[in-house]
C-alpha cells in the first residue's frame, strides 16, 4: 500500500494484458463484471464463460453425473464488446475454456486467433442438430466450424388483435395511424433488424442481410427509424423483462417488437395478446458454444468437446426448455424427455420444438451482436436518440 | 414614546400546562418594570405574549389601551433584547443595528447616523464594521441593546439580558439598563430570575409563581409587607414562624409563639385563612440593645462563622427557629444557653401562609 | 490528552489511502484513458495518444446529450429546492420533536427501495391506465387518457425529483437546525414579516445547505439513468444511458472522454459552489 504504482504503469508500454489485469483488480468502474472463481485444471470439469441466462444451477449436477463434465459457470455479461475485449486484451482465455456467446462475434474472433475451431467428429450429438441452426451464417470460418448452436428462437411482434385484429407485418410498428401506440426495443442489434427486414421484404429496398446491414443500407434503415420517431411514432423504446410487460399488461402499445415470453406473461395476466408469424420472417438469435485457444493450449478441448456434445445430448435442452423456454435445437430434448416423463413432459417439450420449428420454416433473418459496422450501428443510435 | 400595557385576565395555556394563569397587570409608559420570579414560573411566556411572538389563549392585551390581538411581532411598537441575544450572524455590527432602520426605508447617512448614534448609546462607538461573531459576551450584549434601542420602541422588552455574564459585566450592564431607561423614557419590562438585578432597576416588580403573580409592589414592600410566605421566602425573609393566637388592635397585634408575646405588624389588608409570622432578621436585636426592646428569650441551637458575622441559631420552646446575625468578633454563645433578642417596629409581620412550605 | 503526530498519521493513513485507491485512482484512469486510441477489431485500447474520443463527442449528437443533462440536473436540482425549503423549514421550525422525526423518517423511505422500483412504480401511476388518468377521466376533466404523462420529459423530470429529493432535503434540514431560532424572532421583532425574515436571515444563513442541496441534486441526476430509461419517450438519452450505450461496444476512450467532460464540469460547479457559498460552512461550528 506505500506506493501506489498507477501513473508509472500508465506511462510504461505494459502490455495490453497486464493493463487489463490492473484493470480487474482495481476500477470497479470498468463494467466488465466481478473475478470469475478460477478454473479448476481437474480431470472433467470445464470453465464455461456464458450468457446468464444459459446457467442451469443445481441441475449441472445431475448433467455432470450424465455426461461426466461439470461446468464452472461464470456469467459473461452477455454484450459483446467488453466480451472481445477481455478476450483480445484481458485474461479471458487464461481463465475460461468455452464461451457461450451472443451469435454474430465468431468470425471476428477466429480472425484473431482467439477461439478455436471444433472438431464436429467429437461431437456425436452435433448431427442432431436442425439443419436451419446449422445453416447460422456465422458458425463457420473459412470453412470451420466455430460456433456450435446451443439456444436458438426468434422474435416478431407481440400485439393485441383485439385492437388491431390479425397482424402479419412489421409495417404495424410503422403505421402511422397507429402513432404513439407502439414500441421498440431500446437496442440497435434487434431495432435495426426489424427495421431493415421490413423495409427489404415489404418496401423492397435494396438491402442485403438485415443482420449485418452496409454502410448505406444503415443509413437508409436509421434515417427511417428517425422519421418515424420525429413523427412521434413510438411511444417509447423499452429494455428489460419487466419494462416490455409492463407496455403490454398496461395497455401503453397495442404493438411492439419483443420476446415471446411477454405474450405468455400477458396472457397470463388475462389480457388478450398473440405473437405475430410476419410475412416478412422472425429475427432470429442464437447463443453459441466457441471453444476458446486458452483450452486447446491447456489440452482441454476434448473435454471441452464432450461438454458442448453434452449440451445437445436433451438433458440441458429439457431443462432449459422448462425453465426459460429456450431451445435447444435438437431432437434429443424430446427423446430424453420420453425415456424420463418424471422428469420432462413430453408433450411439452414436443410442443416448444414444433412452436420454434415453425418460426424457422419461413423466412428469418438472423440477429448479429458484431455486423461489420457495429460502430455505425452505435454512431446511428445515438443520432437516432438525439433526433 | 412610552406606552402603558394593560393586561387584562390573559392566560396562556400548553395543553394541561397553565403556563401564565389569569393574570392582570397595568404598567404605567415609562415604568420599569420587572416580571420576577424562578424557572418555569410563567415570566418568559407573558413576555412572547407582550411581543406578539405569542398569542394568548384567554384574556386581552392593550397598548394604550388598544387591543393587540392578531397584531403580530413585527408590526408591533415593541422591540426585544432577547435571552441568547439573536444577533444575526452573517452581518457586521452596524449591520445588525441597523437591521430595522433599514425595513422602514432608511438608508445613507440617516441610517448611519442612527447607527453611530445607537453604538454610541451603548459604548461602542466605532466598532460598526466589526464581524459580530468575533465580539466579546458584553459587546454582543450592547450590540443586541443598540439593536432594539435604535428602534426607539415605545416599549423595550428584556429576556434575562444578563443571564450568561460574569459578574463585573451583570453588574455594569445593569447600570447601563438604568442609564438607558433614563435616557429613552421608554417602558422597560425586563424578565429576570435575579433578585438583586429586579430590585436595583425596578419601580415595580411583580413576583410570579406557577404562572400567577403573587405580589405586584415596589420593590421594598417587598420587604416591608410580603404579601404571602411565598414572596417572604423568596425574597429571603427565612424565618416564618407560626403562632399559637394573634391578638389585633388596629393595625399593631400580639402574636404568642411557643407562650412567648411579640409584637407584630398586622396585614393592611383583612387576612382570611390562616397566617405565619415572618421576621426580618435586619431589625432583630441581640446583646446590650435588647433589653429595652420587646422581644423574646430564646435558646441558641448553633452558631456557624459567616467570615464578616456569625449566623445564630435560636429556638423556641416548641421548636421553631430564626437566625440572627452576631458581629464576628462577638463571644461564640453557648449551645443551650439563653439569649434574648429584641425586635425592632415592624420586625415581625403578620403574612398569609400561602406558599409556607409544610412543617416538617 | 494530545495524539502524537505519528498516531495522526496512522489515524490519517487508511482513510486517506483508501480515498486515493477507491476514489481518485479510478478517476485518474479514467481521465488518462480518455486520451488514447481504440482499436476496433479488439474493441480494445491503445497506448498512444489520441482525440479521438473526444472528436467522437461532437458527432452523432453525442454534444447535445451532455447539454440537456446538465439542463435537467439543473432543473432538477431547482425544483428539488423548491419543494425541500419549505419542508426543511416545517421540519426544523414548525413541528415538534416527535413530528420532525417522523417526517424525516418519511423522507428517507424512498431509499428503502431500489431506483429500478421507484422508477417503475411512476409507470404505473403516470401510464394511461394509471392512477393520475383514471382519475382525471373519472372526474370527466379528460375523455382520453393524457399521453405525455409518461414517456417524456415531464415523466423523468417527476421520476428525478422523486428519486434525489431527500438529496436536497437533508442539507437543508441540516443547515437549518444550525440557525438560532431566537435570531428569526428577533428579525420579526425588527419588523420583518415572513418573506423578509426569508429572504434577510434565513436564506443568507442557510446558503451552503441550499448550495449543498443542488449539488447533491446536479450530480445524482448527472449519474443517472433509469429514470430516462424507464420514464423517457423513444431513445430518450442521458448521459449514463449514451454511455451505457458506448460501453456495449466497449468503445472505453470515448466512454471515459463522455466521462472526463462531465467530471470537469461537476468540479468546476464544486469549486465555483465552495468559492461563493462556502460549502465548507456547512461544516463549521460557527459562535452564536
């Protein structure tokens, strides 16, 4: 404590890592998340660096004694950029052995040299997988497979036909006689992407991949999104679970882009309200399993390829199916769930597959937490904040 | 110009709490005039209802015989000097001066000029830049004076104004009020609990107890005619004794204490219920001047050594004590020795026993 | 009894090095940071010197987002004032013991719950099927319920206020308990009424906590985010949610840029404030 050795780290040439490591233990100012616990060099158990929401608790006990792995669960934070960061400049890969991340990074993060491809071999249950999610644009690499599909849904627009009567477009959320009577979500990576879906597949603009939009096809999607705000279209942009009820449960928006489970959640609270299937497709998202370089140099990709072989083997997608809703895009969910009905219900882990099925049978554009011009994307929000 | 106060039958009551209970008074414009009486005796409280910062909860206050009632503070010709002064803080001395020239649109050389003239008054001249905060306790007192004098209220009010002092600067702030009470001919009303300061200022002084007054006089008839044990008590006449009969002609009596016959000043006024005898210890005699003087042969219980004197305790047949005072020099009497002290006219009054605390 | 300087020092020692480790390091990394170069790719930072954060303030409108905070903290903060006077001062002169004390354990009620909550509950009572619309239906004063309630500026601004009230309550409630009542009575007793008596004696003397007030005020509302969040229109923005919005992309020069700007601000007001207040007054044991 007698010296405080800041400025002279500052004015050194420190590598980036160190600087990070600095950073962890000092600035709490720096949003990048508590220490994780340190991964264990055991025989078996793996440090697994992921979305919150793909934690399963205690149950990873019980998928332990199934698949002979057990996770070291640390939360990631789930956004993209402080994710990177850690991985490219921190000690991300001293410490974990497979990320499970927002889909869009892993092209990003192979380039770099930060992950590792799989071996799809070691991976038996890989084959199970529907063909759609591994049809995700950017699981693969010049040719190999860095990100393994571990979540997967797609979203549209909750709405009230009892206002509206049948919706089937996104043009709803644009339509001025509904003026100051829909929402959005507060987020460039989801805003964009209904934005530009609509305008490509309803107003045939020239536009690409929704989900990794060019430098004019954002400024054509942005400049929309701001004429419409101007024109008081949106009565606010929501974020978070309780914010997108609450829109729906107190009748502020008769229609707004969101997640599925607040249709539930309305429902629930006795308020008529459906899901739309647009013609103009679901946005889709995935969460991916990427085996990071830190496991391959500490020889723990097997172990790491018989974890995320685990993940697909129905036991974790049966689990997460019921405690979240998620899916996990395999048929294996409902064979497990049919060898144990104590456990799982079969006819409702058969009824989520086909419900999420369904939405991948028609058009969808993929969500990507890291387009080529994120940085545009975040220079667009803002112009669209300030409009 | 002074002004006369009535008050007419005012009480003031905190809940239960009576706190000033039916009292009327009249003070004359120009007089000085003290409440005087211990804590919580109601004193404080009739002041606040002078000055407006009270309102009373029953009975009437005039000026000049013109009803105060919803006249606040403010807009009253009564100015204050308060206990904890109240000096504003963020201001200079001539600041805090003339604080309330200027809310009656004085400015320039007017105000300064009363100002100057104000700390003048007080003896501090020249110290009208100075920060208030940095001023001794009795500068602090004067600025506080000048403050309400420069006003030349038609009534000054003050809330034990010496309270906090050491006793050179009570003694010399006290001749101030008296010079100043002169000089300004306003009606001072000052609340104290400190004999001596009522007794050196006051014309009159009225003697307050749980919230009534108990006597209302100049200040020897205090002395003279208490009107009750209470008052004797409180202005320090200790020896009040209680008789077996007391026998009348006119105005003289005789009251027989533990069979001994001493004569008496009755009452001007009819005594109804029951009386103590107090003796005033200034006009008892001991030694050679007794003889001739009528009086009583007492036993000496004590005698404690005051330093100038010697405090004699001396008993009755049944009991009862007075004190006289022997020069120091005197021989120490004897305990259980007899000693006759002789009375001097208007040694022993005949009082109403209100207030006489129980035998015990 | 008289400490010796070695124990004033061990006395001094921890807190004050506790101050530079949790307080002004992070603030000294921040400030240097702003300086230097971002590298996309890795959305990560390097040593070399650049504006780049800083240019990137004047584009995409990011200015006009500090400008309205320091709009809003303002009047905020005034508002705040507004409504904590005249509390301050019926606590500390009008009610009695017990009263004030429960007034003031009202006040701190609100901090009893998260600012998410707090937040979240204005939607509900703001909202068009909420509280204030039913009833303003129900009395017929309106046939529809009244938009602008929620999701706007007038929305954040109640859900400000409500949030950083006692912020400015509690320095007032505090510099008044150290006026002499006895000074008020005697400026009535001079023939000030009560604005008089205000604007002569009591806000002079009670300045620092006003000025203690609106800072406490300024610089929480500066801070913070849910309110616009949860209370403003479409992209309604604050600086902690643009900077919210920056870290998502790990862009830490700009973010720490957005950060030194405002910063420089709050001190600048700090030192301003204490220079013409005296803020440290606050503090003192003045004689009276």
């Amino acid at each position: 404590m007698t010296k405080w050795k800041v400025p002279d780290a500052l004015r050194s040439n420190l590598q980036r890592r160190d600087m990070l490591k600095l950073m962890g233990s000092g600035a709490a100012a720096m949003a990048m998340g508590g220490l994780p616990r340190m991964a264990m060099a055991q025989d078996a158990t793996i440090a697994f660096w992921a979305t919150a929401t793909l934690d399963i608790g205690d149950k990873w006990q019980q998928f332990a004694e199934q698949e002979g792995v057990m996770p070291e669960f640390t939360d990631n934070g789930n956004d993209v950029g402080p994710v990177v960061a850690r991985l490219a400049a921190g000690n991300a890969n001293d410490l974990f052995d497979l990320g499970g991340f927002q889909g869009g990074a892993e092209r990003e993060l192979a380039r770099q040299g930060l992950i590792a491809p799989w071996d799809v071999s070691k991976i038996p249950n890989y084959e199970s997988v529907w063909q759609w999610a591994k049809d995700i644009p950017y699981l693969t690499h010049e040719g190999k497979q860095y990100g393994i599909p571990t979540v997967v849904n797609a979203d549209s627009i909750i709405y009230r036909p009892d206002k509206l009567g049948k919706v089937d477009s996104y043009g709803v959320i644009f339509d001025p006689k509904l003026k100051g009577r829909v929402a959005m979500e507060d987020a460039w990576i989801n805003s964009a992407v209904f934005a530009a879906m609509y305008l490509k597949e309803s107003e045939n603009q020239p536009i690409g991949d929704p989900g990794n939009l060019t430098e004019a096809e954002l400024g054509l999607v942005m400049e929309f999104l701001i004429k419409h705000k101007r024109d008081g279209q949106f009565r606010t942009f929501w974020n978070g679970w309780e914010q997108g009820v609450q829109l729906v449960a107190d009748e502020e928006v008769d229609a707004m882009t969101g997640w599925e489970p607040i249709v539930y959640e309305g429902r629930k609270r006795g308020l008529q309200v459906e899901y739309a299937a647009p013609v103009e497709g679901y946005e889709g998202w995935g969460n991916n399993a990427v085996l990071l370089n830190g496991a391959v140099e500490r020889g723990m990709a097997d172990v790491a390829h018989k974890f995320v072989n685990g993940l697909l083997g129905g036991f974790y997608g049966c689990e997460l199916g019921k405690s979240r809703g998620y899916m996990v895009p395999t048929d294996k969910n409902l064979a497990y769930a049919e060898e144990h009905p104590d456990e799982y219900s079969p006819e409702e882990v058969k009824l989520l597959a086909d419900h999420v099925k369904a939405k991948f049978s028609g058009k969808v554009a993929w969500q990507n937490c890291r387009p080529d011009n994120f940085q545009l994307y975040e220079e667009w929000w803002q112009k669209l904040r300030n409009a | 110009m002074a002004i006369a106060i009535g008050i007419d039958n005012v009480s003031r009551h905190f809940g239960p709490l009576r706190a000033v209970d039916g009292v009327s008074l009249d003070i004359k414009a120009g007089e000085f005039f003290t409440l005087l009486g211990s804590s919580g005796c109601g004193k404080s409280t009739l002041l606040k209802l002078i000055g407006g910062f009270d309102a009373p909860s029953a009975g009437r206050i005039t000026f000049d015989g013109k009803d105060m009632a919803g006249i606040p503070a403010n807009r009253r010709p009564v100015n204050t000097v308060f206990q904890g002064l109240g000096l504003f803080p963020h201001m200079t001395v001539a600041q805090n001066v003339g604080y309330g020239l200027r809310l009656r649109g004085l400015r320039g050389k007017v105000l300064d000029d009363k100002v100057a003239e104000a700390l003048e008054l007080v003896q501090l001249a020249g110290f009208g830049p100075r920060d208030v905060n940095l001023l001794s306790g009795g500068q602090r007192q004067r600025v506080a004076l000048a403050r309400a004098l420069v006003m030349e209220p038609g009534i000054l009010l003050l809330d034990e104004p010496l309270t906090g002092l050491d006793e050179g600067l009570r003694q010399q702030m006290r001749d101030e009020f008296g010079r100043l009470h002169k000089r300004t001919g306003a009606t001072f009303i000052l609340v104290t609990h400190n004999q001596d300061e009522a007794l050196s200022l006051s014309d009159r002084i009225a003697v307050m107890h749980a919230g009534r007054i108990e006597q209302v006089d100049q200040p020897q008839r205090f002395f003279d005619q208490p009107a009750n044990a209470f008052v004797a008590r409180f202005v320090g006449i200790e020896a009040l004794l209680r008789p077996e009969t007391v026998e009348r002609h006119g105005d003289e009596g005789i009251a027989t204490i533990a069979g001994q016959k001493l004569p008496v000043k009755l009452a001007t006024t009819a005594q109804s219920g029951s009386t103590v005898i107090a003796v005033r210890s200034d006009r008892l005699v001991v030694g050679d001047g007794a003889a001739p003087l009528p009086g009583a042969t007492l036993t000496v219980v004590e005698s404690v050594f005051r330093g100038l004197h010697r405090d004699v305790k001396l008993a009755f047949a049944d009991g009862q004590t007075i004190v006289v005072a022997i020069p120091a020099d005197r021989d120490i009497p004897a305990v259980g020795a007899a000693m006759k002290v002789g009375m001097k006219p208007g040694a022993a009054i005949e009082i109403s026993s209100s207030g006489m605390p129980e035998a015990g | 009894m008289k400490a010796s300087p070695s124990t004033i020092f061990g006395l001094v020692f921890l807190p004050l090095a506790a101050i530079l480790v949790l307080g002004l390091a992070p603030l000294a990394v921040v400030v240097v940071w702003s300086f230097w170069a971002w590298d996309p790719s890795t959305y990560w930072i390097k040593p070399d010197f650049s504006l780049a954060g800083y240019a990137a303030i004047l584009e995409a409108g990011r200015w006009t987002v500090i400008l309205s905070t320091l709009v809003k903290a303002l009047l905020a903060a005034l508002i705040c004032l507004v409504i904590a006077y005249p509390t301050a001062y019926a606590v500390t002169f009008l009610a009695s013991r017990r009263l004030a004390v429960v007034l003031l354990a009202l006040m701190t009620i609100p901090f009893f719950t998260s600012y998410l909550i707090r937040s979240f509950s204005w939607r509900l009572v703001l909202g068009r099927t909420g509280v204030v619309n039913t009833f303003l239906q129900d009395v017929g004063l309106t046939s529809a319920p009244i938009d602008w309630l929620l999701f706007s500026d007038f929305a954040v601004m109640v859900g400000l206020v409500a949030s950083y009230l006692p912020f400015a309550t509690f320095p007032l409630v505090l510099a008044m308990g150290r006026v002499d009542s006895i000074v008020l009575s005697a400026a009535r007793d001079l023939g000030a009424g009560f604005w008089t008596v205000l604007r002569t004696i009591l806000l002079p003397l009670t300045l620092s906590g006003v000025f203690a007030g609106f800072l406490f005020v300024f610089v929480m509302v500066a801070g913070s985010s849910t309110e616009v969040q949860m209370l403003g229109g479409a992209g309604a923005s604050i600086v902690s949610v643009m900077i919210n919005d920056v870290m998502r992309v790990a862009n830490y020069p700009l973010a720490f840029a957005i950060s030194t700007i405002v910063l420089a601000v709050i001190l600048g007001l700090v030192l301003i404030g204490n220079w013409t207040f005296g803020l440290a007054r606050l503090f003192e044991d003045r004689a009276q």
